[in-house]
C-alpha cells in the first residue's frame, strides 16, 4: 500500500481511503455481514484511513463504523467524520453534536473533523454559530485532533473559507474531467503551495469514469489492460499535495481492484498523462449540446428548465449512464416543466448567444433518451 506523509506532521496515511458511507443496505439495515468483510479487506490490506458522516445510510452510518472498527487498535487507524450542516439548527446544536458522535462511533476521539460540504449558506452558519472557535475548543480538549473541510461550492468562496481558519487538512472534490469546476485544479496548487494536506473525494466522478463507453475508452484498453477507475485513481495519487484518495466502496471487487491500483503504486508516466488526455478530448466532444449554463434563454414561456436538461444530456451522452440520468431528471422535474411541454415558441433560441436551436435540441434529447418520457 502507497502512505502519503503529512508534510512535517506525524501523520501518514495510506493513499487509499475507505468512504465509508456508500455501504449496501438489506430491508433497510446495512448488510452487516458484507459491510464488516469490506472493513476487514480494508484494514488487513493496509487501509488506515476511514471516513464517515452521519447523515448517511439513514444516520446509522456512524454507528456502523463504530462497530466494524472497535474490533482494530484505536491508535492503528485514522478516523474521519464530520460537522454535518443538515443536522444542526442552531449554535446549542453543534456544541452537543460531537459527543452524539463519539458515542456512536464507540471512541475518545476522531482524528480528522471536518465541517461538511462548505458552501456560501453554510459559511454563513460557520460565522453566525462561532464554529471554528468551537471546533478549536474541541480539539484543546483532545476530542478531535485535526481540523478540516469538505466543499462544494465556487472558486471564490473556496479562497474564503480557506482564509477563515489554520486548516490541518482540506477535502475537495478532483478527477481528471472535474479540472475546472468547484475549485478545480487551481484550489489543489492553492493547497498544495501552502503544504495543506489534500484528501480527495469523487476521484472517480461518482463511479461515472469507471464505466463510460468502450469506444471513448481505447486509448485504455489499448495500452494496458488496467481497470478504467485505475487510470482516474492514479491521474489524482500523481499530484504530489493528495495524502488520501476516497473511494466509497461497497462491493469487494471494486475494492479489490482499487487495492490493486495502491498496492504498487506508479505515479502516471508522460505517455500515460497523454492517453488520459486523449480520453478527456473525447469524452468533451461527445457533449451533445454546447450549452454554456449562461441562462439567457430564460425563464422559458412554459417554464422548463432548458440549461438543466441540456445539462442531463450532455451527461449521458458522455457517460452512457442511464441510473444517473434518471436520478439527475427526476432532481430537475421537481422545480420546472417537462422538456415534452415545450411549444416551440423559439422565445429561447433568440437570446441563446451559442445560437443553439433549443426546441429542436429538446427533443433530440428526448429522442436519444427515451427512457425520460
Ligand atoms: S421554445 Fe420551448 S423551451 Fe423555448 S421558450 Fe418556448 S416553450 Fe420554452
Ligand atoms: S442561452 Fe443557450 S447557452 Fe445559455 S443557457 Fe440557454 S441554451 Fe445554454
């Protein structure tokens, strides 16, 4: 197994992390017996990383981990979880959540706190709550012994959260497509400049760069016969600043796989930088629509939400996932019209300054994704 050091500290943590919140759940239980197998895969194959929260698996997630841990070493691993936003309403809320935590997870202690997905609302509840000063009274306690966040919001708003606290270790979301959304590429090399451990969530796009079409996927295929999800892990262990990669395994195979990736570790050489280039390129020209999210076209006469849906085909057209296009979908439906409702009044296709013909477009989309009507 591949550990990265934390800079000077005294942390060293395999590269693979265990995300542990994606277990797989039997009559709205999790599946105890393949969830503690996964755990002890984990641990006997050099994994000493585990991330939990406890919103997940109906807020039994945390009490899960706890379980399968208690049955290793206290000091042989790192635990993480976090200061989930969702939970708490109020400053006396988040000054009772962590011992809530440690019960649950059967510990003393967690080694890795974060505040969870930072965006701009949350930031607002972080000021208001006088978090950070909380969590710092934390960790003079000894309750938890590193400090970080995890986020999903802009650039901008990255810089500022980052600016608010003497982080120990920061969580981002970073794949080899996701170079130039939420922070991007530019907030790692922020990071890894001021020698802030990285942990990288999503390396593998929601499992999206582990299955996309065979075709797309040759550069691949014929260059080794390594797993797809193997060329997106090693594309994130290869920057330097990353000391943990999460993956949320539920199936042994895929953990299986993924040890294999760690286990004898190789930073990407040049000629494999370029296939992955290669592959990028492909999967952005198979975009169907280029939409640029300016929103002009908006508001719709009958009220669809034309970016969005334009934002699910693309989605689909680049990763033929058909589970994820539903589930983006029916999000999308919530709050806006069908795209089978539009009139063709062409009211959209004028302001659209990429002169995409938009009632057109929607009903490609609903050609090429039948499955929707
Ligand atoms: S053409 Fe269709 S999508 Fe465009 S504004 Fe009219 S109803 Fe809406
Ligand atoms: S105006 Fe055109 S590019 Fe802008 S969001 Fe609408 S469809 Fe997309």
């Amino acid at each position: 197994m591949e550990y990265r050091k934390w800079y000077d500290r005294d942390i060293k943590t395999s590269l693979l992390g265990f995300g542990a919140m994606r277990l797989k759940t039997k009559d709205g239980e999790i599946d105890e017996e393949k969830g503690l197998a996964l755990f002890d895969h984990a641990y006997q194959n050099g994994i000493n990383y585990f991330d939990t929260a406890m919103p997940y698996t109906d807020g039994k997630n945390e009490t899960f981990v706890g379980k399968a841990l208690k049955r290793y070493p206290r000091e042989s691993f790192y635990l993480a979880s976090k200061l989930s936003f969702g939970m708490v309403n109020s400053k006396e809320e988040v000054l009772g959540f962590l011992e809530r935590q440690l019960a649950g997870l059967q510990t003393n202690y967690l080694d890795m706190y974060l505040l969870h997905a930072m965006n701009k609302e949350r930031l607002q509840n972080v000021k208001e709550w006088d978090v950070i000063e909380i969590l710092k009274k934390w960790k003079t306690e000894g309750k938890i012994r590193n400090i970080g966040f995890s986020f999903h919001d802009d650039y901008d708003t990255f810089k500022e959260v980052l600016a608010m606290n003497d982080w120990d270790f920061v969580q981002i979301q970073l794949n080899y497509m996701d170079t130039d959304i939420q922070q991007g590429i530019r907030g790692y090399r922020d990071l890894e400049q001021r020698k802030i451990p990285v942990v990288v969530m999503e390396p593998v796009k929601g499992g999206k760069l582990a299955t996309f079409s065979p075709e797309i996927a040759k550069p691949f295929s014929d260059y080794s016969s390594a797993s797809m999800a193997s060329w997106a892990l090693r594309w994130v262990g290869s920057l330097p600043g990353v000391k943990v990669i999460l993956s949320g395994m539920n199936e042994m195979e895929q953990m299986v796989d993924n040890i294999t990736t760690f286990r004898d570790f190789r930073p990407l050489s040049v000629e494999e930088y370029q296939k992955i280039y290669q592959v990028k390129s492909a999967l952005q020209k198979a975009i169907a629509v280029d939409c640029t999210n300016c929103r002009y076209c908006l508001p719709c006469t009958v009220g669809i939400d034309i970016p969005g849906n334009f934002k699910v085909f693309n989605g689909f057209a680049m990763y033929n996932n058909e589970g994820d296009a539903k589930r983006q979908f029916s999000n999308l439906i919530r709050n806006s019209t069908l795209l089978s409702e539009c009139i063709e009044c062409g009211k959209c296709a004028l302001e659209c300054p990429q002169h995409i013909r938009i009632p057109e477009e929607l009903k490609r989309m609903l050609e090429k994704m039948p499955f929707l009507k």
